[in-house]
C-alpha cells in the first residue's frame, strides 16, 4: 500500500477551559458571582484587587447600604420565582397537553431532580397516579410522558443520564455536525451502561468536543424552592436605558510581582511552574469576568430594546420573543443567552422581574386581558370556559375555548 499525504481543512469547535469559565460566570446571578470571585482572590496569590477600587471601597459600601435599605421592597420580585417544576408544567400547558397524558407528565416533573434528571422507577409512579385516581398506568405511557417532558423547555429533563440528556439536544447542533454529535453520545451512551465515565475514552474527540456545547444539567436553570428577595443584575429606566451592575465586585489585575517570577528562569523549576500556573489562571478569570459583563449587557440591552412597551405597560405590552431571536442579534448562541438569563432579575420602572419574563412565546396583552377577567369572576361559582371565552370576545380579545382553558390552568385559575 502506498503512503501519501494530504491537506485537509475542517472547521471543528475547541471549548477550552476559558471559555468553560467564562460559561460558568455567566451563568450566576450577581449574589452568588461575588462569593465565587472572593474565594478566586483568596486562593490565587496572582489576582490582586485594583487599588483605586481600594481606596474607593467605603464609599461604595455606604452607597450600597444606602441603595439596599431604600430598594429592599422594590427588589421584591413581583411574581414568585419560577421553579423547575412549575416551568415546565407550563410549557407542556402551552403546547396543549391535557388530559391524563398531562398527569403521568406531571408526575415525572415532580420526580426530577436539581439537576433535571429522572431517577426515580415506574413503579412508584404508578402507585402515585393511582392515588391520585388515574388508574391501569402502563410503563409504555410513563415512557411516552417522560419523552414528551424530554422535548419540553429547557430541553433534556427527564433524561435517566447524561446520554439520553445530550441526545434530547442534538437539535441544537448544526445539521452538518449532527451525525458526529451523534456517535459521540452513542459512545458515551455505552460507557455509561458499561459502568461510568471513569474509563471513558471517546474514539473522536471532536465529534465529543461538539457535546461541549449542550447543558448536561438543564434543571440547573430554575430554582426548587421559589426566591422571593432578589438582587437585580440589570437595572433599566423609564427611557430604556441599560445598565448591568457589578455592585461590590472589585476590579481586579494581575500581580506584577507573579509575572516577573514567571518569567525568572533562576528560579528553581517548581516555584516558577507555580507562577505561571497562577498567572495563567488569573488571566483566564479576569478576562472571564470582563467578558461576563460585556455579554450580560449585549444581551440585555437586544432584549429590553425589543419589548419597549413594557416599560409603559407592563406585561401586557410584551410581544412575541425568543431567545434564538435575541442570540443572532447578539452574534450569540443561543445556550449563552439561556445562561445570560439564568436566574437574573432586571429591575425596571415596572417593578423587579425575572429576565427569562421578557420571553414569550405569544402576545401577552390578551392573556393579561384573560388574567384580568379570571380575578374578576364570582368566588361562589365555577364558570365555564366556554363563558370565559364569550367575555374576551365582547372585550375585544376573541379566543377560543380551548385556549381559554389552556391558559386558565398556566395562569393557576
């Protein structure tokens, strides 16, 4: 056989642990971002604090204060938090599922964990449903519901492991990558049923490195318990104007100091792997840090400019809008603008709301029409659908009975 060579271009995605970081910043609110950049300066010798950020430091501290005592109220989210569960009861609402399929779904929701996973066993779910009077509950229709909650928002709950989780977001890589991304999670799928990932050595790494892109954890999103007090990441006013606070995070530099024993090749060989290890990981930080920042308000201020008329009007005045609109506007994908909204509240003329609030899948005037005419029917009587429907046709806004009664049960009526 003859040997020869050739050259060959391909185009393949590198995640680095950069960027790893930098997703991980971006994805936490700014009370839990502060914790997280106190314990990086502890730990690193090589990440200093600025030192004007120093001498500026009391009074920011008593501004904080200040803003703290006089916002407290009006940092009250004006709606509970969404949990996981409650979020994706509503999706599965939205997208018209009823009926004794929406309960075996819902009793998989409720068996999730943190993290999104289905762990638990058909078999006590089945003795669940029939408590509840859903009777002669198969594993074939459990399996159904699971897949059915698989393909809800945020996509791959409800998956056994980390394989059916990526596989449930295969969709979200490029068509031409698809069929690599697949073979990848086929082997992982393999590995797992052989006993872990301990020994796990993907054949291709770059078809594995594609799975990078996925959230092996999608229930991490939403909290479990509801939050009532939040601190706002985004701060908008009445004009529309966006601003994303780093409240008390300090500026950070590298240390000089670090740098130079980095570059000392006296030094014995040990101490100065030490100061280049920290150097470089300094580096990576702050620029992860930085780059949280630039990212927060790219995204923020795409999203804002696209519902103006909520600052007048409140959710009534939100339009239609997703999160893969917001990421070609942004030069973004769209799991960057999904961890951008993660648990980040924007504190408007409106009051304070979660950013996730400002996407939606409809108009939401008339569903505000809808919430209002549902406070105000009679306590003492049940009113049908059907009258619901009649009432928003004369208010102007027709609907169908249907989707009156998909849109009573996500609104909790």
């Amino acid at each position: 056989m003859a040997l020869s060579q050739q050259i060959r271009q391909i185009q393949a995605q590198r995640i680095t642990p950069a960027m790893m970081m930098e997703f991980s910043l971006l994805q936490l609110p700014i009370s839990e971002l502060r914790d997280v950049v106190k314990k990086e300066i502890e730990s690193n010798p090589a990440l200093e604090i600025e030192r004007d950020f120093v001498s500026a430091g009391a009074a920011r501290l008593q501004k904080a204060a200040s803003d703290a005592a006089e916002g407290y109220l009006e940092n009250m989210a004006d709606e509970r938090g969404e949990t996981l569960d409650a979020h994706l009861m509503g999706e599965l609402r939205m997208n018209g599922i009823e009926g004794r399929t929406l309960a075996l779904a819902q009793a998989i929701v409720e068996a999730l964990d943190s993290d999104g996973r289905f762990t638990g066993s058909f078999a006590d779910l089945v003795m669940v449903l029939e408590g509840r009077g859903v009777k002669g509950v198969t594993n074939d229709e459990l399996e159904a519901a699971r897949q059915l909650v698989l393909k809800t928002d945020p996509l791959g709950c409800g998956a056994r492991d980390l394989a059916d989780c990526y596989r449930a977001q295969l969709g979200r890589i490029p068509a031409a990558k698809r069929t690599l991304a697949e073979s990848a999670v086929d082997e992982l799928a393999a590995a797992l049923a052989k006993g872990g990932l301990t020994t796990f050595r993907p054949s291709n790494l770059a078809a594995f490195q594609l799975l990078k892109a996925l959230d092996p954890f999608p229930g991490r999103l939403y909290d479990r318990v509801q939050t009532t007090i939040v601190t706002p990441d985004v701060f908008v006013d009445k004009a529309g104007n966006v601003r994303v606070d780093q409240g008390d995070i300090p500026e950070l530099r590298v240390s000089a100091k670090y740098v130079e024993m980095a570059k000392d090749r006296e030094l014995d060989e040990e101490t100065r792997k030490f100061a280049i290890d920290r150097v470089k990981r300094a580096r990576e930080f702050r620029e992860a840090l930085i780059r949280r920042k630039e990212t927060m308000v790219e995204i923020a201020e795409a999203t804002i400019s696209r519902q103006p008329e909520f600052l007048e009007r409140g959710a009534a005045g939100l339009k239609r809008l997703t999160m893969s609109e917001i990421a070609k506007e942004a030069k973004c994908t769209i799991a960057t603008v999904s961890r951008a909204a993660a648990r980040k509240y924007v504190k408007t003329p409106r009051g304070t709301v979660p950013l996730r609030k400002f996407f939606v899948l409809v108009d939401q005037e008339p569903v505000e029409k809808l919430r209002e005419i549902l406070l105000g029917l009679p306590r003492d009587r049940h009113v049908a659908d059907r009258e619901i429907a009649e009432l928003m046709v004369k208010a102007g806004y027709p609907m169908a009975r249907r989707t009156v009664a998909k849109y009573r049960a996500k609104l909790g009526f």
